[in-house]
C-alpha cells in the first residue's frame, strides 16, 4: 500500500497561491471572494503547518515572498494548474456543458458594436469556454471585482497585469447612404451643409479632423452633442447627420452598406483596444485562447473601416 501523503489544506494552498502570485493579500481576496483576514488566517496556518522559515515577509504597507515562499510558488503553481486543466477535462468528457468560464470585462459601446456580434463564432470555436461578459467604463484598477480578461484602449501599464494589442483603430467620419445621396459629400467643403454629430467626452474630434483635412474653418449646417460613441454612431445611421466614426466600431457597418465612409484617407489616430489579463495568467488555456481569438478577429479589420 502507498504510504498516506502528507498535504496541508486545499484553502491554504490556494490562499498562499494567490497571495504570492499577486504579491498582495488584499488582491488575493479579491481573486478568491474572501476577505483580507480569512487570506491572512490560511497563509499563516500553512506556515505553522510548514514550519520555519517563514514564507512572507511582512511590513506595514506590503509583503514580499522569502526564497522558501518562492521555491513553494514555483511548485504549487503548476500543481493547482494541473487540477484545473484535470478538472477541465472530465467536464469535457463527461459533457457537463462549458468546461471552463471565462469573466469578461470590456469597455459598453466596444462590447455592442464589435465584441458581441463575433462572440457567436468564439462560442463554435470552443463550445468548453462559456464567457461572461460584463461591461464597464471604469479604469482597470478601479474595477471592484476581478476579471479573467479586460478589454480597454492602451496602451497603458498595470502593476501585476500583462495586455496583449488585438485591434488598432482610427477616426473618421461616416455618414448613411440616403443620407450622402441627399447631400453629396465630394469635398471636405461639402461639410458645411451637413449636421455634424459630437460626443461630449471628446469634443475636439471634429475641430481636429478639419485641421486634418486642411479645412479648420468649415461651419456645420448644425450640430448635435451626444454623450456615448454609440448614439452619435446610431445617429449617423438614423441619417441625422456625419458622424466621426472609429473604425473598429463603424467596420461591419460599412462592410455591410449601412454606413459611407466619404473621405477614407483623411483620418485621426486612436487608442488601440488591448487586452489585459493577471501576469501568468496569459498562459492559462481559456484565458489564452480568448486572447488569440481576438487576435485573429482584430487582425482582418485593424485600422481600418
């Protein structure tokens, strides 16, 4: 008979785990659902059930992993990866439905008009990852829970989270067909006798793209001032008037007929989306399989409309 294994508590495990793969236990609380003292209380029952040397190294505003914390990391890391993937697949066999669930979090108008409409072919792709897809405006760290995956513009850096680029975007603007047919846009000039359409978070994207184009003094028939990306586009469509359009959110649009781009080679440069996930975990199979998904999608349409 193979002798009995000696193996401290699964909770402590996992709390040491993410407590040291995140360098925080509040974070770690965060990542598990429990709070900060339940983290506190496991890690120091692992190292009483371990004994010296300690695993962490306290102060008041942070703790930092000892060369015995780190040679435990480096084991039990890919361990409770291990169960994960065992779990995974059992799921996948027994056909329990979605072997895995991916948490995600993108920005509103971005999940609307470019995000959902593809999620169907993700969904065919691989039947085991169920995503739960949230949106939110909010800065990354000022998200009050954690994600698998955040979709946001960048690039930018966060502490303890690697992005990887998926799609590039430029602004331009856009206007329906019915609408040009009415009103002919042949010249930048031609502007003058349209309505054009704003959004009120970035309200000098008309004053540059005519500086842009060469023609900063244009005067609009009219203006109208929405608050999201996704009324102005929705306006545009509505044939209220020329919308400043970002490629990424305009593409299938356009692709489709239901938008004109007239002017396609005078464009503002924008933030490309990216998306970040927890350091390590770009490695994990459902997190890096919806990473190069949207790789794959982005790539056909990037920077253009």
């Amino acid at each position: 008979m193979a002798p009995r294994r000696s193996l401290p508590p699964l909770n402590a495990v996992r709390a040491f785990e993410a407590a040291a793969r995140l360098e925080s236990f509040k974070q770690a609380a965060i990542e598990l659902g429990v709070t900060h003292g339940a983290i506190s209380q496991q890690v120091r029952l692992l190292e009483d059930r371990l004994g010296d040397p300690p695993l962490f190294r306290r102060s008041t505003r942070r703790v930092t992993l000892t060369s015995a914390g780190k040679a435990l990391l480096d084991e039990f890391g890919p361990a409770l990866d291990r169960i994960a993937e065992a779990v995974q697949r059992h799921h996948a066999t027994q056909g329990d439905g979605p072997a895995a669930v991916l948490r995600v979090n993108a920005l509103a108008t971005f999940s609307m008009r470019w995000l959902l409409p593809r999620l169907k072919r993700f969904r065919a792709e691989r039947p085991d990852i169920e995503v739960r897809l949230t949106t939110s405006n909010e800065p990354i760290d000022a998200l009050p829970e954690t994600f698998d995956v955040v979709i946001r513009g960048g690039p930018d850096a966060f502490h303890g989270m690697a992005s990887r680029l998926f799609l590039s975007e430029r602004r331009l603007p856009v206007c329906s067909p019915a609408l040009l047919a009415k009103l002919p846009l042949d010249d930048v000039s031609d502007l003058a006798r349209h309505t054009l359409l704003n959004v009120s978070s970035m309200p000098r994207l008309w004053h540059d793209w005519l500086v842009q184009a060469g023609q900063p003094r244009i005067t609009p028939t009219e203006t109208l001032t929405f608050d999201h990306f996704f009324l102005s586009i929705q306006a545009a469509l509505d044939g209220l008037g020329v919308a400043m359009g970002p490629t990424a959110l305009v593409a299938d649009d356009v692709a489709a007929g239901r938008l004109v781009a007239p002017f396609p080679d005078i464009s503002l440069p924008a933030r490309s989306y990216f998306a970040y996930v927890a350091d390590g975990s770009q490695h994990d199979s459902p997190t890096a399989v919806f990473c190069d998904w949207l790789e794959r999608e982005g790539r056909p349409s990037a920077g253009s409309a």
